[in-house]
C-alpha cells in the first residue's frame, strides 16, 4: 500500500485533475442543504463548517463524521478510519458528476466553509506507518490569496475553482481564511490499486 502512495506523491505535492464540479450548478444546489450545516470539530472553538456528503450511515447529522476521528475513537474506545465514512448522503449530487468514476473508494468526504477567521492550524493527516487513504480536494469559492491561504510544506497553494485536486496531505499543512467565506470540498479516497490509477489516467496538463 506504501507504494501506491509513493506513486501519487511522485508527480508532486499537489496537482490538478481533468475532473471538475459545475461550479454555477454547485453553488445553486448547495442552498437546499442550508440547515445541514453543522460546526466542524465541535470540541474545538474555530469558525468552520461542515456539510457531509459521506457518512457512517447516510445520514447529515454530521456525527461523528464532522468530529475529529482520532478524538472520538480515544473516546468511545473505537478504531473508525476515514474509509469507514463512506454511505452516501442526500447531498452527494453535489459531486457525483467528478466523484463517482472513484466508486467504490470514496471514503469521508464533506464540503468545508470557513468564515473569516476560521482556520486549520498547522496539522499532517497521517501519522501512522501504514496510509490506508489519501486526500482530494475541490476549490469551490475564495480558496486563493488573498482570501485563503492554504500553505503546504511552507508552499502557498493556488487552485483553479471546481477542479478536483490531489493534495499530500502527509506533509504539514495549514488553511486560513483571511477575508470573506471560503469554501472547499475535502474528500478522503480508499487508497487502491483502482483510484489511484483513476487519478493518473486523469492527470490535468498544466
């Protein structure tokens, strides 16, 4: 499984995929899940947002699938991983356009807003020996300096809106909204033999 990793990460710390959301469409459609929205990581007090479009059973509580997974598994004595969210919500359509050439390697996936201020402080995804997943990532609104910076190992990130992006999430990264709200889709894909040669046979051309 190592290996397969290696083989992402050897075209970059982050690149562009020809897969892509219709951003007119998305951000029309997201308005009928405005009362879904629910406080991303509630044990920390950080303006951020979360709209799940994977969960552990289909549903848009947003618990525990918008709770950090480490945290809740020390505390309910569980071994969830991110491959464990995987159920489909009601608003899946969001992406299903790009996303659903992965199935069946989807894992948890959410949109993300961040308000001013809101912020990922300084954190890598993995910790572990053994990577069982990996992250994508659709830029969907103020993604871009200078009203979001995403830094990755020390690299200020720029994107191009409603592209699906590989992003290594191993390497330390942070993500801070600095005017306005941005918004993000976060999607965590089973690590096979499958996706990952779905996401090289749809390498962008920069």
């Amino acid at each position: 499984m190592q290996n397969l990793y290696e083989i992402l990460t050897r075209y970059g710390l982050y690149y562009k995929l020809n897969l892509s959301v219709d951003l007119n469409e998305f951000i029309d459609k997201i308005k009928l899940f405005e009362n879904h929205w629910v406080q991303y990581n509630p044990r920390k007090n950080i303006k951020r947002y979360g709209l799940s479009l994977t969960s552990l059973d289909g549903g848009m509580s947003g618990y525990p699938d918008l709770d950090s997974i480490k945290e809740y598994n020390e505390l309910n004595n569980l071994e969830l991983e991110e491959i464990d969210f995987k159920e489909k919500t009601i608003a899946w359509d969001l992406v299903s356009s790009c996303l659903d050439i992965f199935d069946p390697d989807i894992a948890r996936t959410h949109v993300i807003k961040q308000p001013f201020g809101g912020m990922f402080p300084p954190h890598r995804d993995e910790y572990s020996r053994e990577i069982l997943s990996y992250r994508l990532f659709i830029p969907i609104k103020n993604c871009n300096p200078p009203n979001n910076y995403f830094i990755l190992d020390e690299r200020i990130l720029h994107f191009d809106y409603g592209h699906v992006y590989f992003i290594d999430t191993c390497k330390e990264h942070t993500v801070f909204t600095t005017v306005g709200e941005s918004m993000f889709v976060v999607v965590n894909m089973k690590l096979s033999e499958k996706s990952v040669d779905t996401v090289l046979s749809n390498l962008a051309v920069s």
